[in-house]
C-alpha cells in the first residue's frame, strides 16, 4: 500500500501542475510574461517525464468556450451595478443603450483576463487527455 498523498484535481490544475503526477510544472515559464512564450508546455513533466506537447495540442475550443462563459458571468456583476447607476429612469430598458455598455465593458474584462484564461484552457486540455497516475509510453 502506497502512502503517497493524491493531489487535489483544481488545486493542481489552478496551479499548472503536471496531469499524471500533479507535481511538475507545465509550462516554460512560470508567468505570463512575455506574451509570446505565454502557452509554451515543456516537452515532457520534469518529475515524472509524462510526455505533454502532441501535433494537435492546443486547447483552443476550451478557450473559446471559457470566453463565452467569461461573457455570461460578467452579468453577473453588469446587471446589479448598472441597475444601482441608472436608478428611477423612466427610460425603457430597450432604449438606453446598455447592450453596447454591457458589450463593451465585458469585451475589455474578457481581453484582459485572456492570457490566464489561454493557460487555464491548456491545463484543461492536458487533463482531459492525461490520466492521473498514468506512467509515460517508452519512446
């Protein structure tokens, strides 16, 4: 019996943690900066030499649908505080101009937080085709 502790699955993909062991780290670079190594992986775990790049590894419809629901929760905070601004506005809600406020301060939230949510959509990737504990295939 092993007395090894098993990871946490979301502390270890918030943390870019290696999908098959949770202990190595991903990416090239520990930041964001510079944008253009922003979602280089390391070719292979450095701890337990899981093998992480393939041709088709991009994740970019994880991408695209953690925009989306980047756009949806912004609502979340759009809609009570454009409530609270406008006040007792006789103007009806289809007349004021709010979908082009909503569109546009949702579209600088989600451009700002697109580096982290780039890594979010690779770790996602990775650990949907990645089993934990999974030992790496012999090249």
């Amino acid at each position: 019996m092993s007395t090894q502790k098993k990871t946490a699955l979301l502390p270890a993909i918030l943390s870019k943690k290696c999908p098959s062991c949770r202990k190595g780290f991903v990416f090239t670079h520990k930041h964001i900066f510079p944008l253009t190594k922003l979602v280089e992986l390391k070719r292979e775990c450095p701890v337990c030499g899981q093998v992480l790049v393939s041709e088709k590894n991009n994740g970019a419809g994880i991408n695209y649908a953690l925009t989306m629901i980047m756009f949806m929760l912004n609502l979340l905070w759009f809609c009570p505080l454009y409530i609270w601004l406008k006040g007792s506005s006789n103007v009806p809600w289809y007349n004021d101009n709010s979908i082009w406020w909503y569109l546009g301060s949702s579209s600088f939230v989600v451009i700002m937080l697109q580096p982290w949510l780039m890594r979010i959509s690779r770790m996602l990737y990775l650990y949907f085709y990645i089993g934990y504990g999974k030992t790496p295939l012999p090249e």
